[in-house]
C-alpha cells in the first residue's frame, strides 16, 4: 500500500513513519510544512527507509491550506490510506489564537477528507486527543462517554471527528479509525527520533529539560487536587506505543472492518509528583520544583478505559513503564 502521512516530520507522526518502514512494505509519503517538524527528523527517517529496505520514502514540504498543491500530490501519487496527524497542539495558544486552531485543525482536514473522497482514498486514521472530553463525566474515560471540549484546541478535533462520521455515513466506501490519544510521551528506544519542538508543555519533556539543566525549575500546577497527593494524575502513553495503534487501525480498515474511535492510553495514571520524581530517580538529579496555582480547565484525573482498542484492534502495550518512558525522554533531550 501507499501511505500518506500528514505531519510525518513531527513527534508522534515521525514515530508512525519509522514503524510504518521497518514493520511494513507500504510506501510512505510525507506532506509537512515545517511549521514544528523537523528536517533532521526527516534525515533519520530516509535513513530508516534505506536500512529496512522496504517500502520507499517520500516528502512533499507543503503547507496543508495549500490545497491545490494538495490536490496535485494526490494527482499524481495513488494512495491507499491517510494517517493525518498535522495540527496546531497548543491548547492556551488555541484560547488566544482560536482561528488559528479551526483553519490548520478544522478546515484543513476537511479539505483533506474532500480530496481523499475526490480521488478515491478509502482509509483514513485521525489522530484525536482526550481533549475532546472536556473535564470528562465518568473516569476511567470511555469512548462513548460524552464529549464536552472547554478549548478551542478540543473543540476543533472533535468538529473534524464529526466531519469524519458524517462523510463515511454519506460514502459507504469510505473508512476510518480515530485515535483519541491520551498523554504522549517518550520516545525511540533507539534514541533516533523524539520530540523536538523546543516550546513543548509536555510534562515529562519539561521535567527531563529541567534534569538537564536546560530549565532553570519545573512548575506544578495545582497541588490541592482530590488526589491521594494532591497533583493532577494522567495517563502516559509510550509513543511508540501509540504509533502501534495506527498500524493496529491501518490493517484493521484494509481487513473491512467498520469505521470506528478508540482511546489510546494504559488505563492507569500517575501523579505529577510521580513523575517528577521519576525523573528525578533516573536522572540521579535533584531539580527544583516549585508549585503555583491550578490551571484552569485541568481535570484532576484523566485516564482511558482501553478495552476496546484492546479487544477490536488486538492493540497491546509494550512499553507501560514510567520509568522507562522517562528514560528515553531523558536520553533524547540529551540529544536536542
Ligand atoms: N503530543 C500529544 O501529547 C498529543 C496528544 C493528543 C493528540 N495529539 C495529536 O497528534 C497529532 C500530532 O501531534 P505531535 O505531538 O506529533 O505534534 P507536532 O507538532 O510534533 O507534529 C505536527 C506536525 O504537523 C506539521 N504541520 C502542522 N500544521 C501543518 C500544515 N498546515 N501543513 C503541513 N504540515 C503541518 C508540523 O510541522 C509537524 O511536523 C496532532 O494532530 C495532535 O493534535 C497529540
């Protein structure tokens, strides 16, 4: 198969790419504008491509409100599949900048559903987020529980997720899978590729950034929750675990299956105190920690029911392991 990876210089995205050419023989292109991808992250990955020596590599630097320079890629390149992870990701920018998040998240991927369905791309894996729960009614999180984002960010996932539906509702030839991540973190147990977006607000990439002395402290936000140490508790997924899922969703669509969502997280969380400590346990540093107040819009528990990824897609985890997640967070901010 032919697949077409939006974002694929990016985090999670870059991670889906690698496993996509080391697991499989489908060839991958990538269409990335830069924006938070990267090139190096582009260079280990057409070298990833020559090692495994099975499908081919192939990258379009283009922005995606392009769209007749999208259209002229699905011209003339006959893809099989769309795994579409390029977004803006930053929820208090989304607060600031809301059109920003309903241009780039929203419109963008509906033209991207138009030009799948006007060239006749059947498969499509959306990468959604927790977000779109809101501060959610019941814990652990089901895919069914009600949706309710408090975030632009949230809100502009969850109107492409309903785009989504409504379109394979109309086309009966058209599938897809959305994949609600939960906390992302960690990344290449070979210290290849991670995140590099150096403004990220990711828990574990700020603490493993404060071990090494590239931040001067880390901040907890919020220390009087109702939780047995009063810090906010989520549910930390590998991401190489999550780039899992996507192959786990790809050949569940090439099989016929029905289009359907599904949350990607372990079922259990930790606190943020537990993970600062983590860190600070496999960094062998003692960082500075300071509290401030709660933020808003931040639910004291979020962690997935993964039931059904688990039982519909034969999804396992292979690396549900805090220790190991900071592990190879901390090897690669040694690196960036
Ligand atoms: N990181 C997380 O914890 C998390 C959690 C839930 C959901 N997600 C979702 O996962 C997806 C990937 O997130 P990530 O953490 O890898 O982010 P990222 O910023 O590292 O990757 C996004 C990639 O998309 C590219 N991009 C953005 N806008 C584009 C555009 N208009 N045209 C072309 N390329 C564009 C960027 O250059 C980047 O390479 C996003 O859709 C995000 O909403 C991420």
């Amino acid at each position: 198969m032919h697949i077409l990876v939006t974002g694929g210089a990016g985090y999670i995205g870059s991670h889906v790419v690698k496993q996509l050419l080391e697991k499989t023989s489908h060839d991958v292109t990538i269409i990335d504008n830069l924006s938070t991808g990267h090139q190096a992250t582009l260079d280990t990955l057409e070298q990833i491509a020559l090692t495994s020596k099975n499908g081919d590599l192939r990258f379009y630097r283009t922005d995606l409100s392009n769209f007749a320079e999208i259209e002229k890629i699905f011209l003339t390149n006959r893809f099989d599949a769309v795994m579409h992870f390029a977004a803006s990701i930053v929820v208090p920018e989304s607060v600031i900048n809301p059109l920003k998040y309903y241009m780039n998240n929203t419109v963008n991927t509906t033209n991207l559903i138009r030009v799948c369905n006007e060239y006749v791309v059947q498969k499509f894996i959306f990468s959604s987020t927790a977000a779109v729960y809101g501060e959610p009614s019941e814990v652990p999180v089901r895919e069914t529980t009600q949706t309710h984002p408090i975030n632009p960010y949230g809100m502009s996932k969850l109107m492409s997720e309903h785009i989504l539906q409504d379109t394979a509702a109309a086309k009966s030839d058209f599938s897809f899978v959305i994949l609600r991540y939960f906390n992302v973190a960690g990344a290449d147990i070979n210290n290849r590729i991670g995140q590099s977006f150096p403004n990220a607000t990711h828990l574990i990439k700020v603490a493993a950034q404060t071990a090494l002395a590239q931040r001067e402290k880390i901040s907890v936000f919020g220390t009087d929750y109702d939780t047995p140490d009063g810090t906010c508790i989520r549910d930390y997924i590998h991401v190489d675990d999550l780039a899992s899922a996507h192959l786990r969703a790809l050949a569940y669509l090439s099989e016929g299956n029905k289009s359907d969502i599904f949350n990607c997280g372990y079922g259990h969380g930790f606190s943020v105190y537990e993970v600062i400590e983590t860190m600070k346990k496999i960094s062998d540093i003692d960082f500075t920690v300071e509290t401030s107040p709660r933020r808003s819009g931040d639910p004291a528990l979020l962690i997935s029911d993964n039931t059904k990824i688990k039982n519909t897609l034969g999804w396992e985890a292979y690396y549900d392991d805090l220790a190991l997640i900071c592990k190879t967070a901390l090897d690669w901010e040694k690196n960036v």
